[in-house]
C-alpha cells in the first residue's frame, strides 16, 4: 500500500503528540540501557551509498560495549537508488538501510517504505525527542519509518581569524553584510565573499538567497500551487530574493569574475580556496563543510598557518539569516530483518542525543538533534531565531520549481538577465 508522508512541525497537530519522540517539549537525553543479555550473539547489516562511513563504524564499536559479541558491518551498494527495493526482498537483505526525503511520495519507492519497521511503534522505546521537531517525517496514518541521522544547510564558511584580525564582526543582518565587506575590501581583501559559480545548491548564488527565497514562499504558502505550475504572474513570488541579489551583486562584496577563474567545482575547490586562507566569507553547504576534515592537511596553506573558521547562515535578509533544516540521510529497518530485534536495539542505541552528535562531528554535518554546541563550527546555528529556522519540506515547493529559481539566480548573478525578465519568463527560464 502506498504510504504518503508529512511533516510533523512544531505546532504538530494533537496526535501527534502522542508519538515517542514528538511534542513541544524536549525530553532530557537518557543514557542507553541494554534490553538483552550483554552475550547474545547476532550479525547486522546497513546498507547505504556512501563509499565510507567511518562515523557509523566508530558507532559499531561503541555499540560493541554493549554487545560483545556482535557483529555489525556496513556495505555500500551501487546504484542504491535503484537496487534497494529489491534487495531487501533478496537473498542477504540488509537489516538497517540508508533513505532520505528524496524517496518521498515517489512510487519508485512504494515497495522500499513498505518493507520499513515502524519505528514510532511505542514498545520498540526508540525516543527520538532529541531529534529536531522539522526533520520527522511520518506517513499519513502518523508512523515514522525514517529517522534523520546527518542534516545539512546553505550558508558560509568564515575565516574567524580574519576577523579578529580586521576588528570585525561576523554580521548579522544584510546591512552589516554589506558594511563588513566594504571594509574588508579596504583592507585588502579583493572579493570579500567568494563561492562556485555554477548551477547547483551549493552553488554560490543559491547558498546566498535561496534560504530567503524559501522563507518568502512558506510566508505566502496560497500561491505555492501556482508557483508549483507555472502559472502565469507565479513568478512575482521571486522577486524579493531576486531583488536582494541584484543588489549584493552591484555591492562589490563579491568579485563574480575571481570566483569563476579561482573555483572549479563547487565541492573541493570551494574548500581549497578556503584553505589558502585570504577569503573572509566563502558559499558553501553542510555537505561541503563535511569534507574540510580530510583536507586541512592536504592544503599546504592551511597546513603551514592554519585558521579557525565556522559555518554561518547567509544574512541575506534584514532582519537575519535563514537556517534551513535540510536531512542528507536517514536510516530505516527492514521490518522483514531476520534480526529485527537487535536491528531495533541497535536504532534505540543510536538515536540519542549523544550518539547522534558523535557521528555527526566525525562526518562533520550538522547534527539533527536539538544540539548545535556538540560542533564549535556549527555552535552559531543555534542563535537563529525561531521564526527565520524551517525545514525544506515546509516550502512545499516541488523540484521543477526549485531548479527554475536556479535557473532565474544563475542568470541574474551571471548578468544574462534582470530581475524583470527572470520573473517574467517564470517557467521556461533555460537551465544550464
């Protein structure tokens, strides 16, 4: 039977409340208590496309304190999206599996959701109350097969050792933005702002106003059908973001043209370029912030004098930046594991708030609990507001819509349109 998801949001509606890991209150995290005998022996498997996953494996070996005589490992699948469901219903099925939102309301993926455990299920005590209220995803008859283990966000990467430096703070607001960067460039600093010109999310236009975009369409959520269908004048719901990056583009703040030349890809030159250690502020995303680790030691500039540097939202908007709540995976289980049991015990280990936090920190992404401090780099994400944090599901935006607003900031930063003739072509702007 096919099963359609929701969000479940803060002001959730009062059933569900009653879920484990649901409500307007945070619970304090507890410490984890075994269920079987520390000798029981069993195997497990999670199945997954990352190529390694050093942080769950080190979440194996904690696991084995509790279990000795476990045994867990974890095997990459290739093309995943398109092999899950069937193995899961072959010959050596996977007992936990990696899904993500993408999988939602797709019927690619009927067969997959229907083989999930309903991990809301109350005597399986699995209490995911550490976990951000935005990031729960349930079917319509309120069951939750999918938990959140890394999220992700657009914003920046700054050189906090800059700023010390030049007497400066990180700003806060769009106007102290554009004044921080207009000093910054006094003192030397050719593009203030620097990140990959290219037509992706993390490339730097979209890390820069999509978040603002976004938070305008959950303001005015009667016109998302429109906008969803192009419908003719949808479009007018851009033009505040289009708007704001005309106007950053005209502010000096960042030199379009050292970027294309200094910055190839949006993944590994944007933290190369980083890494030389003269740009203030750099686009970037969660996804890109999680690959600085494993190379600070491969950039002989950062190696020689290394800096301090944190991830920021963009302050696009007047009042502040906006914090997206964006899941990267999530981890299922196959209610049809012959070890479902432990399969479950293992998922009451995992999702608590300190475990959660320490695979987080070794993959280096934003942790989906309620716990931003557990990373220094991530700790400023915890003074959004309230009102400018959202989950990407809440836009209600589908993706052709999504990549037409791509497509209308790709041609505005590149010059090869203005925020008139964007708005206005609405629904065939052409997409690189």
């Amino acid at each position: 039977m096919k099963k359609n998801f929701r969000m479940v949001l803060a002001l959730s509606i009062a059933v569900m409340l009653l879920l484990p890991g649901c409500g307007s209150g945070k619970s304090a995290d507890k410490a984890f208590v075994p269920k079987y005998d520390k000798d029981t022996e069993f195997s497990l498997t999670v199945a997954g496309s990352y190529g390694n996953f050093e942080s769950l494996e080190a979440e194996f070996e904690r696991f084995y304190e509790y279990y000795p005589n476990a045994s867990l490992q974890y095997v990459t699948m290739d093309d995943y999206n398109n092999v899950i469901s069937s193995a899961l219903v072959g010959s050596e099925p996977p007992d936990i599996f990696t899904t993500n939102s993408a999988m939602i309301g797709n019927e690619k993926y009927d067969a997959m959701f229907d083989a999930c455990e309903v991990l809301s299920d109350s005597s399986l005590d699995i209490d995911y109350s550490c976990i951000r209220d935005s990031l729960i995803r349930t079917t319509d008859s309120g069951d939750v097969l999918m938990l959140p283990i890394f999220t992700t966000s657009y914003g920046m990467l700054v050189n906090m050792d800059i700023f010390e430096k030049e007497g400066l703070k990180v700003p806060t607001n769009y106007k102290e933005l554009v004044s921080v960067c207009e000093k910054l460039r006094s003192a030397g600093y050719e593009s203030p702002m620097m990140g990959a010109d290219k037509f992706s999310g993390s490339g730097l236009f979209n890390c820069f106003v999509y978040p603002m975009f976004a938070y305008n369409v959950i303001q005015n959520s009667d016109k998302v059908d429109a906008l969803n269908n192009f419908e003719p004048g949808s479009g007018e719901l851009m033009r505040p973001a289009l708007e704001r990056l005309d106007e950053f583009i005209k502010s000096d703040a960042i030199d379009i043209t050292k970027c294309q030349e200094e910055i190839t890809d949006e993944y590994d030159q944007v933290i190369m370029r980083f890494f030389e250690g003269d740009v203030p502020m750099m686009f970037a995303t969660g996804d890109v912030v999680s690959g600085t680790a494993k190379r600070e030691s491969k950039s002989d500039a950062f190696t020689a004098n290394p800096f301090k540097y944190r991830f920021f939202t963009v302050p696009a908007g007047d009042d502040g930046g906006y914090f997206i709540n964006s899941i990267s995976i999530c981890f299922s289980v196959n209610k049809n594991s012959g070890n479902l049991d432990m399969a479950n015990e293992f998922m009451r280990f995992l999702i608590t708030k300190k475990e959660l936090n320490n695979m987080a920190g070794l993959k280096r992404l934003i942790t989906p609990t309620d716990d931003f401090s557990s990373d220094e780099r991530y700790s400023a994400l915890a003074d959004v507001s309230d009102k400018r944090s959202f989950s990407d599901k809440e836009t209600g935006l589908l993706d052709p819509a999504v990549r037409q607003f791509r497509a209308a900031i790709y041609a505005i930063g590149n010059g090869k349109m203005t925020v008139d003739e964007a708005i206005a072509s609405y629904g065939n702007i052409p997409e690189e």
